[in-house]
C-alpha cells in the first residue's frame, strides 16, 4: 500500500512539473530574441565569451543585464550601474512579499532556489496556476522558473556564439521581445482579475487595480515621454503602482495590511543588513 501511494505521488509529482514546463514554452519562447540580443551586446561591450556567459548564469535578470551591458559598454560609472539595477530590481522587493508567507516556512536552500529563479516570467506562471487551483505550489514554480533558465542561458550562448554576424543588432528590433514579454505576463492577470465576481454596489475602477495599475502606467509613460522628462518611464511605473495598492487596498483591506506588513519587514530586514 505503501509502495502504491509513493508511485502515485511520483506520478502526480512528474505530471505537476511536465505542466509546469508546457506552461512556461510560450514566455519561454517570447525571451530568446531578448537573450540573444544580451549575449551579443555583452561581447560587442568587451566582455569575453566566459564572462558574457557567466554573468548570465550569475544574474539572470534580462533587464538588469541589458542595462549593465550599456551602461558598462558606455564607460558609465559604478554608482550609475548601481543606481539602475537597483531601480530595475525593486519589483521583486514586491514578488518576494507576495510569497513570503508560503516560503517563510521551508529550508534555506529552498529558500535560496525559489529567489534566485524568481523572475517576472515565473512570478506569472506561478500565479496564473495559484488562481486556478487556489493554492501556491513550490514546486511547479521552481521547475517553470528554471526552464526559463535553462532556455535563457541556451539563448545567450546563441548571441554570445553568433556576435560577430551582427553589427548592428539592437538595430534589429530585438528589445521588442521586452515589451512582448511583459504584454504576455499582464493579459493573462487583467482576463482574471475581470473575471472574478464583484459586489454590485463596489466601484468598477476599484474592483479591477491591476488594469487601473496598467492604464496608469501607460498613460503617464507617454505623458513623460511627451514633455521628455528623464526617468519618465520609472515615475510612470511607480505612480502606477501607487494607484494600484491604494485600490487594491479598498478593494481588498486585509491581504493588502499583509503584503504591507511583509513588504515593512523586509525593508526592515535589509535596512540592518
């Protein structure tokens, strides 16, 4: 009987990280153009072939790596590189809230795995599977994380690989694959959070914060782009933020006080750090 139950969890268990990986091709898929511009980019910037690779191994972070390259590749300072990958990387200040509860609990070294594949990739696979099954799974968001690795370090390689065929590759509309990413990750957390039911008498703008949170985004991205005020982009970003916790939090009191609260001691955390 024994025997039995620890072959079906090992069904179950291969079944939960099969989905897992088939669920993160498309995001997967949509990211190669991006490595490929990184890898290429970075040995254009004077890196070597070892170290173009090793940072992607290292970092995995697309944006943090794109903007090192440029910022590195255009003699920019060390407080500029750290100015910008810190500003780019604050949002997993709010990922790592968001699953502080369910990570808190587990070992170290799971702890270590689960921050170090976090990425907004996988942030938006792992909750598009907690809102259907209503819980959070550990496993199915690792595994779905290091498949983005695993094709990300494949991707870079290729641009690494294959530098010196492009001489002008951010002239090829590659970055779009940015855009197309985090268009992928939203509109599956717009079409969920529009498809859940709300109070008749509760404001529309109220119920839906994350499409507010968006269109408060873009809008104010142009409004900056227009007036051409530097930052314009991080200021639109935040405002958008803003504006989506401050309606989330009337929507939604008591989860919002709990990702404060997590947010608050975080911020402690790295404060005595």
């Amino acid at each position: 009987m024994h025997k039995k139950t620890d072959s079906n969890d090992k069904k179950s268990f291969t079944k939960n990280a099969f989905s897992a990986v088939i669920a993160s091709i498309p995001l997967a898929v949509a990211v190669i153009p991006w490595g490929i511009l990184c890898g290429t980019l970075s040995i254009q910037a004077g890196l070597s072939s070892f170290q173009a690779q090793l940072m992607s191994l290292i970092v995995f972070a697309g944006a943090v790596q794109l903007a090192s390259i440029t910022i590195l590749g255009g003699a920019g300072s060390w407080a500029t590189l750290f100015n910008s990958t810190t500003m780019i990387s604050v949002r997993h200040l709010l990922y790592s809230a968001k699953y502080k509860a369910d990570i808190a609990p587990l070992s170290f070294w799971k702890r270590f795995i689960f921050a170090f594949l976090l990425t907004d990739e996988m942030f938006a696979i792992a909750q598009v599977e907690e809102n259907k099954t209503g819980k959070f799974d550990y496993w199915y968001a690792v595994i779905a994380g290091f498949s983005f690795y695993v094709i990300w370090q494949i991707a870079t390689f290729m641009g690494i690989y294959f530098a010196n065929s492009f001489d002008n590759i951010d002239k090829l509309g590659f970055d779009f694959a940015i855009v197309a990413t985090f268009i992928a990750m939203l509109v599956p957390m717009i079409k969920h959070e529009m498809s859940l039911p709300h109070p008749s008498n509760e404001n529309s703008f109220v119920s839906h914060p994350v499409f507010v949170a968006v269109m408060v985004t873009a809008v104010m991205a142009l409004v900056f782009e227009f007036f051409q005020v530097q930052q314009g982009l991080i200021f639109s970003t935040l405002l958008g933020m803003v504006v989506g916790a401050w309606l989330n939090r009337n929507h939604n009191p008591d989860e919002s006080l709990h990702e404060l609260e997590s947010i608050a001691n975080l911020t402690e955390t790295d404060e005595k750090l």
